[in-house]
C-alpha cells in the first residue's frame, strides 16, 4: 500500500512539474542524447538564420556609407535619382512610394480573393474538387517571376489600356484613379501582376490555417441550426484571423521584393505620381534590377543604398505581422 501510494505521489510531481513547465514556457528535457543533439541543432539553426541577417545588414551598410557619403542630395527625401552626375544626387522618395503603393494595392486586391479560395476549397468544395483545386492553386507559386512579368508585357497590358479608361472615367472623383492620361504601364498593372503572384502563397496559407479549425467548434455550430457562412463566420474566421493577418503580411513583403516582373511591366518615369492609372511609375527592386548594369561605382553604392532602405522595410513589415500575430494568441 504504502509503494503504492509512494508511485501515485512521484506520477502527481511529474505531472505538475509537466504543467508548470507547459504553463511558464519552460522546457522540459529527457536527458536523452538524441534530445541534446536536437535542442542544440535547433538553437545552432536559430543563431545561423540571425547572423545571416545581421551579416547581410551590416554588407548593405558598408557598401552604402561611401555613396551616401557622396550624395549631394537628401537621400530620404528626394524624388531625383542620378547617382551618376557630378555631383552625384539621389534619393528614395519615388521609390519608396511606388514600392509601397504597388505592394498595398497587391495585397487588397489578392488577400480577398485568396482567403475566399482557402474557404471554397475547405469548406464548399467536394472533396476531390478540393484537392485538384488546391494543387492548381498551390502550382502558382512555382511560376517563375519572368513569365508572370512575360505575360503582363504581352497580354495583360494590352487589355489595362481600356480598363484604366473606365476607372478613370468612373471614379476620376477619387485622386487614385484621377489623372488626364490613363495608360496601360502603370502602377495598377503592376499591382494586378503582383497580385496574382502572391495569391497562391496568400491562400495557401489561410487553407492550413482553416483546416486546423477545431471539429468540434465547426459541428456545435452546425448543430446549432448555424448556415456555412455563420459558421465560418463564428468558428473559423475568428480562429484563424491571426493566420489570415500572417499571411497577408507574407504576401506583402514577397510583393515588395519582386524585380522582374515589375520591371518588365512598369515604366519608368520620374517624380512621384499619385494617378495610379496613369503612366510610370519605379521601385525598389525593378530600379535596381534596370540600373545595376550600367552604373558606375558610386551608382552601385546608391543602388546598394536604396536595398538597404527595402531590407529595412521588409523587416519592418515582418515585425509588424509578428506584433500582429502575438496579439491574438488566444484563436492560435
């Protein structure tokens, strides 16, 4: 009785050391080899992925000093950008603003669109329409940039031209979509290009998210007398807005990065412009792409410059869905 009772005690400790430990976040060790060589493993990937990012940071910051240092001009606030005159003036206010313009303008139109795909395919869809759904959607993400930016130049523009005329003529009251001279190489174009890259990544994500939706919220729902849509609205909304938020956000720095295809979409044209519809526009990544080439040393360093200010961006986008995301732990 006695070793009985002394076998319950010792499984009652474990069992509250076990919750303390799940409880505070602390970690619970075997003391096994393999577990040792795993958490070491782990830790070692952790601190390889952050020193990686510091290195990178701190080359784009040594490559840059020398332009800046060079630049006659106010690097945040100016829209010219001739890092090789004499002397050399550049700035990052166009750039900045068509990168974050295109991408928003992306992540508006695809977040939508994309969430209402992951909710089709995983909870309207037939099951074997689903799958085949889901790996179409899924495939889209293997395209390469270049042809997204092929078929942007060769078939989508052609047909922006009269879509932009319409919008202009409709909501010209609104000053995006104002403008004398709507066009076809436009910010808009490349926003819609930018859009259909990021909708698979979008979609793909929410779809797991909805997917590890508990069984049980969804069948109470139903068993409630709840139609499909009060119960996503109530059971699978709320539990994966956090996985929502992450995705757009995931999204949104992938369109701020991509080169080729607005590169080979989006014209060039100085000065900032707030008429989406109309003409020109330039960013980050599709200036960089078009001027690496040909630029001289301190031109190079301006261009490293201005990849420096997106990498900064970028991370600040990241922190943001990260801040997001913790705020709603509760539907994780």
């Amino acid at each position: 009785m006695t070793s009985e009772s002394g076998v319950e005690a010792q499984a009652g400790a474990e069992a509250q050391t076990g919750a303390r430990h799940r409880a505070t976040g602390g970690r619970m060790s075997t003391g096994r080899a393999g577990d040792k060589i795993f958490a070491w493993a782990a830790r070692g990937s952790g601190i390889t992925v952050v020193t990686i990012v510091a290195a990178i940071g701190a080359f784009l910051v040594w490559k840059a000093i020398p332009a800046l240092r060079d630049n006659d001009a106010s690097f945040l606030t100016t829209e010219e950008w001739n890092p090789n005159a004499i002397p050399p003036k550049f700035g990052i206010a166009q750039l900045a603003f068509g990168t974050v313009m295109s991408s928003l303008l992306a992540m508006l139109i695809a977040t939508p669109v994309a969430i209402g795909i992951a909710l089709f395919i995983s909870f309207y869809s037939p099951r074997r329409l689903a799958s085949g759904l889901g790996y179409v959607v899924d495939l889209l993400a293997a395209v390469p940039s270049i042809v997204y930016g092929l078929w942007g130049l060769v078939f989508l523009s052609k047909h922006m031209a009269g879509i932009s005329e319409f919008l202009n003529a409709v909501l010209g009251w609104i000053p995006l979509f104002g403008g004398d001279s709507p066009g076809k190489s436009s910010i808009f174009t490349a926003s819609i290009v930018l859009a259909i890259m990021i909708l698979p990544i979008i979609s793909s994500i929410s779809r797991e998210v909805f997917l590890q939706v508990p069984r049980p919220n969804v069948e109470a729902a139903l068993a409630l007398g709840a139609t499909r849509w009060e119960m996503i609205r109530l059971s699978v909304l709320p539990y994966g807005r956090s996985g929502m938020i992450g995705a757009s956000m995931l999204g949104l720095g992938r369109a701020m990065g991509e080169t080729i295809a607005v590169a080979m979409v989006l014209t060039f044209v100085p000065g900032i412009n707030w008429h989406i519809l109309e003409n020109g526009g330039a960013t980050f990544a599709a200036n960089i792409a078009n001027s690496f080439a040909e630029a001289s040393t301190t031109g190079r360093g301006a261009l490293i410059a201005s990849g420096l200010v997106l990498f900064v961006i970028t991370l600040l986008v990241n922190m943001a869905a990260r801040a997001v995301v913790a705020r709603r732990k509760e539907f994780v």
